[in-house]
C-alpha cells in the first residue's frame, strides 16, 4: 500500500510525505507519486507517532479505582488482589481499549508489561499499532515459582515470534530486584543476552525500596544488579528515582536506558527522578505513562508536559528539561530504547506518524510547534495516525472504536462484580 501526505508541515516546512509498505519513501515537497491513498496535509504537521516505553495496558479497566492511596497499600491490598482475578478476556479488552486511547492520542509504539500477554499481542494485532510485549515475572523467592515463571518466559517468546508480525515483539518483564531472586535475575538476563531481547525493570520507584534491599542484601539494588552481570544496553529501567549519583554513572556506563513515568510518580508521591543529574551522567531518558491506575490516561502528551514542568519546579530552574527534550523523550529516545526504526519522519524510517490539527485553538499562534505540542497540546490535537504504513485513524475516527468502549465498560463492570 502506499499513501500520500500532501502540502503538510514538517520540521517547519510545507511538504510531501510519500509512503510505501511499511516506509517513509520520501519527504520531498516533490513527491508526487501516484499513490492508492492521498491525504490532505494542508493545516496539519507531521510528527513522529509517540513511544510509550512503559505501561501496563490492561490497567484501563482500573481507571479511577483505588486512588489516592499510599504506593504500598495501593499495590499489595487493591491492586495485586484484582489483578489475580483478571482472565485473558480481561486483559483482552482492557489492552484494546489502551490500543484505542493510544491510537486517538498520537502513540505508535508502547512497552507493555503485564500478565496474559498471548491477549495483549492479539489486541495489538487486531488494532495495528507496534509493541514490545513482557510477561511479568515474579517469584517472591519461591523456588518453584520461579521455575513456573522462567517456563512462561520461554514459552511466551516463541509463541509471540510465531505469530511472524514485525510490530509486536517480545521481551522480559522481572518485575523488581525486591520481588525477583538473584538466581532468576541472573536467569532473565542470560536468557535475554541468549535471545537477543530487551528487559523492561521496575527500578528505585520509592526510597524504602532502596533501604529494605540493602538491609536484606547488604548493598542497594543498583550496585548488586552490577554484581550479578545484570546491567546491560538491553536494560529499561522504570521510574528510578532514588538514584545517588554513582548509581547513574554505573547505569550510565552499561548502557542502561531509562523510561521516566511523571505522572505516576507523581500521583503515587513516589519522588522526583532526578533529570539533571542523569544527563550530566550520560544516561539516555525515555518517556513512559505507567498504568492507568497509576496515571489515570495514557496521552503522552500529558507526560510530556508534567515531565518538563515537574524538573522547572523540583530545581526552581525554568531551563531544566526544555520543551525540545521532552519532545525527544516521547519519540527518538523511546524510538532508540525500543531499538525500532522509528521516532522520526525521515526517508528510510517506518512510517509511525501523528498528524497534528494545527486548527486547534490550543495550537494558535503557531509561533513554535515543539513548545505548543509539549505545553499547550492535548491527545485531542491528533487528527490522523499512520503505523507501519497503514491508517489506524483518519479525521479522528478509529474504526470499530464504538465496540471498544462498550465492550471494555462491560468487561470492567464484570470483573468489579467478581
């Protein structure tokens, strides 16, 4: 297939975008190749479709439960309870109507972890965006738990590279260095250098996890991933807030990404994840938008503009994290974390593109875009998404997201029921 983007607004200038297949054939103002579908471009920019690089999909069902409550209280009594109640049908509808929420809100490509993940890669197939699919693995320090959960492991990687889709990709999900053994950490990680896969960790979150590691294990939990081999470029780690400065020069030096959740840390009184100190460290940051339960949405535009306004504030520096790199944060970097050939509209890259309407009140005048995407803009904006070469919404409108919505209301109503 093939789609013509016409007389758009890219990096500042009125052009084409040519795509064939999966590609971004062409950004020339030129371009005008016969192509099956044309769109208009006039009153619109082309940006990178955004990636999430850490949420829990699913999670949609929980939207406004349990709110309002401590990190640990919120998990251990509300929401582990819950989850052990969710079937594959659950997680099934609660993902489409992530897919749906991301689609209408300019995501192409998000890191999902979770549990039942055969259901989510099916609702990512069906829905047409990209993803990096982990099974949550969690041992608790039962031996034979573990064993169950590497099994797992094993068993979802082939079957989601069995189902031969280029977009949906799997990886392993180790829940936290407090809820996983060091054994199965040191099996995650040997297992995914083995298979050429990346490992998404929930790491440092609060200050309490920091000390109750090092009480049990006599070292905090980033100098004893070092110890075990764990660290590594094919590591995300989520949320790391409670990071000393040495800490970060070591993820730094292993080539460990980051994936930063504002509006969960913020909601959950987690603490600030210190920005300033990470870049200076070399440490290259993605944006994430966590669990609606944690978060609420899944509009990355929203996690951008927290990101950048909760670092001005935290410092009383208002040229902390600019506009610029929080828009980086949402494509290019979590294009990289994700290693996909996206993040960009370029010639050569996949053509995960957002297209924006500039006819928006909140995007009058439009003096700067990157400034008004990231402050001003909201998921609303976004008019037209384009993954791996094929529209998912056009004019706003997703196709069968009527279904979606009442499906996923009646999923949750059943699963509050139980």
């Amino acid at each position: 297939m093939s789609i013509l983007i016409k007389d758009v607004l890219l990096d500042g200038k009125k052009t084409n975008i040519y795509i064939v297949d999966e590609k971004i054939k062409s950004t020339d103002a030129k371009a005008g190749e016969k192509a099956d579908h044309v769109i208009d471009g006039r009153n619109k920019a082309a940006i990178p479709g955004f990636v999430n690089t850490h949420a829990h999909s699913a999670m949609t069902l929980f939207r406004g439960y349990a709110d309002d409550l401590k990190l640990q209280d919120w998990l251990t009594n509300h929401i582990w309870p819950l989850e052990a109640k969710m079937t594959e049908e659950d997680v099934y509808w609660g993902t489409k109507l992530a897919c749906l929420e991301m689609i209408k809100s300019g995501t192409t490509c998000f890191c999902d972890n979770y549990w039942h993940m055969p259901s989510v890669a099916k609702a990512v197939d069906e829905t047409g965006l990209r993803a990096v699919v982990c099974e949550v693995f969690m041992d608790l320090g039962n031996v034979e738990r573990g064993e169950a959960e590497k099994k797992k492991q094993v068993k979802l990687v082939k079957k989601i590279r069995d189902m031969k889709n280029s977009r949906i990709v799997p990886a392993l999900a180790p829940h936290a260095p407090y809820t996983v053994s060091p054994e199965n950490l040191a099996w995650v990680k040997e297992y995914a250098d083995e298979e050429d896969l990346l490992i998404n960790l929930h790491l440092a979150e609060t200050e309490s996890e920091n000390a109750d590691y090092h009480v049990k294990h006599h070292k905090r939990p980033v100098p004893f991933l070092e110890d075990i081999g764990f660290l590594g470029a094919n590591l995300i780690c989520a949320h790391s807030i409670w990071l000393t400065r040495r800490e970060m020069n070591i993820l730094a030096r292993h080539g460990v990404k980051i994936s930063h959740n504002p509006v969960s840390n913020m909601k959950l009184a987690s603490g600030v994840m210190p920005y300033r100190q990470m870049k200076e460290s070399g440490l290259k940051i993605s944006l994430g938008t966590d669990g609606c339960a944690s978060n609420n949405d899944l509009d990355m535009f929203e996690s951008m503009k927290y990101a950048a306004l909760l670092q001005k504030v935290h410092d009383y520096d208002p040229t902390v994290l600019p506009a610029k790199e929080a828009y980086d944060m949402a494509t290019i970097n979590g294009a990289e974390a994700l290693r996909i050939n996206a993040g960009a509209v370029r010639s050569g890259k996949l053509a995960d593109i957002a297209l924006i309407d500039l006819k928006r009140p909140e995007l009058v005048p439009k003096r700067n875009l990157i400034a008004n995407l990231v402050y001003s803009a909201k998921g609303s904006c976004v008019d037209t998404v384009i993954c791996d070469g094929k529209i998912l919404m056009e004019n706003g409108k997703v196709q069968g997201e009527e279904e979606i919505l009442e499906k996923a209301q009646e999923t949750a109503d059943k699963l509050f029921a139980k």
